[in-house]
C-alpha cells in the first residue's frame, strides 16, 4: 500500500516540479534580456548589470539558443 501512495504522490508531484522549474528557466533568461540585452540590440544599459555579467558568462549560449530560436503557435500545444 505504501508503495502505491509513493508511486501516485510522485506522479503528482513530478508534473509541478516540471512546471516550477519551465517557469525558473524562464525568469531566468528574463532577467538575463534585462541585463545583457544589448548582444540582441537592445539598447539597455545599467551600471548591476556588469556586476551581474560573470554570474551569467556560462548560461549565455544556451540563452541566447532560447532567444533567438524560432517558435510557433504549435509548439505550445
């Protein structure tokens, strides 16, 4: 009987982690826009976000993979 309440509870829950870390991610890359736009052409400048450029060295090619990749309306569904 445990072991089926285990099965059933990771179920569930594995859906949300799934959700919760889709939605991180996407803060994530959010805030990287916000500070380092300006690879993409976005004129933003701001003194943090130099200091915030060495936290974000290693996640920039998989960023910018996300930004600039093609998307449709199908993908979501």
């Amino acid at each position: 009987m445990r072991a089926i309440k285990d099965v059933l509870f990771g179920m569930t829950v594995h859906d949300m982690i799934r959700g919760v870390e889709h939605e991180r991610i996407l803060l994530n890359y959010m805030c990287m826009l916000v500070t380092i736009g300006d690879m993409l052409g976005l004129p933003i400048a701001g003194y943090y976000r130099l200091k915030m450029l060495p936290l974000w060295v290693r996640l920039m090619d998989s960023w910018k993979r996300y930004v600039l990749s093609e998307r449709d309306i199908f993908d979501r569904l």
